[in-house]
C-alpha cells in the first residue's frame, strides 16, 4: 500500500465524475444515519456496474473512515464522493472533513491486524487491507481530504 | 432498520447456538460481547456455534469482538465458531485476516458441530 500525507494546498488527484456523492453528513450520524449511508452508497456503486466485491471494499472503508471520524476527528461535516475506475484511473473513494486533521496515513501505516486482547483498532488495517493507496493532505479551502485507491 | 436481534438454543452434546441477524457494527458490538460474555459464565465448556446467515454486516469493531471472545472461550476450555456466513461477511473476513485459522468458521451448523467437539488444540492455528 502507497501511504503520503501532504500538509498544506494539496490538489494532485484531479476529481472525475462521481458515481456516489453525498456533502450533507453531520456527525454524529448515529446507528441508523451509518446504515443509511452504507446502503445508499452500495446501492448507487453496483447500480454504476462496480462489481460487488470492489462495491463491498468501498462500503466497508467509508463506513470505518466516518466512524473513525466520529470518534476522533472532531468534524461537524463530512463529504463523501466515489469516482470510477476509467482507462488508467482505479477506483477511488474521496473523502473531506473539516475536523482538526485525523492523520490516517500514520494510523493505517501502524495499524495491525487481528489480535486476540484487543477490542478496537481493527478499522485502520481494514483500510490498509482493502485499499492500494491513501493519500492524506489539506485542500486551498481548509478541508482535510483522504483519498483511497482501490 | 435491520437491528441486532439474536437467540440462544441447544444443539447437544454441549454445544449451543447463537443465531444473530442484523448488523454487528460501532453500535452494535458491544452487545455481541456481553452476549458472549454472559454465555460463557453460564457454559463450561463454552462451545458456541455463531450462526451468521442472517447478519448483513460486520464491522470493524464486530470482528474485534469476535477474535477476543474465540480466544477467550478457547482459553476456558470450549471453542466458538463462526458459521454460515453471507459472501458479503466472508468476503470482510478474508480481507481483514487473510491468513487461515485465526477464527473458527464453517459453511454451515451440521459442518461446525465436529469442529466444536474436537478439543480446541485441535481446532486452532499453530
């Protein structure tokens, strides 16, 4: 997995056309607002022919991103935009919040799988396992902005 | 809403079934936990078939419970045993522990049973 954290003015992964895209989330989004997302996002994935397995990944990421948010990203707002894979360009998972910077390029880089005495942690190496690339940085207008490979 | 429901039964010779449906998520694990929790203070040995067919989704934080409470109850003598999995909840697992054994699993309830009832040296990784 390709890990790069830019800090500041970062607009390096020109946006394509979103297949799923949501800017009204307000954490804390509660039990039924997360499935909610998770549903409408797989819905509008495997409707724009991305096939399950990438489909499931995706979900499965944004739903650990925004509940990692929740808990310590301190954001009152989150974007979400998925882009489709198209000649060269793979499948990718946009993310903006305007929390105080939740570094996930370290947490992911250190992240560890499975282990037996621990309850928590598992999110960030789900993302590692299912993605290729995460890149972290800080757009022009303040948003931190995560994108995700697959 | 799908929540988490679930059901306690006997399958004999020891061992019980959890039937869970629903999702097991941020909001969702720690009562998975202390459904566990509870059943193994109440079994010895704890031998626990989790039958998943009916789970859409697990989470992050769901499959944290389930690796602790395999070892726990491994510890305690007993076994736990995911089966019956959704291809979108094994498809989760295999990403998340791609490497084999690290969770007891079966295609279905008939295939836990034996795997249940070995001594639990038998059943986990080296």
């Amino acid at each position: 997995m390709n890990l790069v954290y830019i800090q500041n003015d970062w607009s390096i992964v020109v946006p394509l056309s979103p297949i799923f895209y949501v800017d009204d989330l307000h954490p804390p989004l509660g039990a039924e607002g997360l499935e909610s997302l998770r549903d409408r996002m797989l819905e509008c994935v495997l409707q724009a022919g991305v096939v399950r397995e990438d489909a499931w990944r995706l979900v499965a990421v944004a739903d650990e991103w925004v509940s990692n948010m929740e808990e310590h990203g301190n954001a009152d707002r989150l974007r979400i935009s998925v882009e489709p894979s198209q000649g060269a360009e793979p499948l990718r998972l946009r993310l903006w919040d305007n929390g105080h910077g939740f570094n996930a390029v370290a947490g992911a880089a250190f992240a560890e799988g499975p282990d037996p005495k621990r309850y928590r942690g598992l999110g960030l190496w789900m993302i590692r396992q299912a993605t290729r690339s995460l890149r972290q940085g800080r757009t022009s207008s303040g948003e931190n902005e995560t994108i995700l490979e697959f | 809403m799908e929540k988490l429901q679930h059901r306690l039964e006997v399958l004999g010779q020891g061992v019980h079934a959890l039937r869970l449906s629903g999702l097991v998520d941020v909001f969702s694990y720690v009562a998975v936990k202390q459904l566990i929790d509870a059943y193994a203070r109440e079994h010895t040995p704890p031998r626990l078939y989790v039958d998943m067919a009916e789970v859409q989704y697990v989470g992050s934080s769901g499959w944290s419970v389930f690796f602790v409470q395999a070892s726990a109850l491994e510890k305690a003598g007993g076994a736990l045993c995911l089966g019956a999995m959704t291809d979108r909840v094994q498809h989760a697992l295999n990403m998340l522990a791609p490497r084999k054994g690290l969770l007891l699993t079966a295609p279905s309830e008939a295939e836990a049973l034996p795997l249940l009832l070995q001594p639990p040296q038998a059943v986990s990784e080296p």
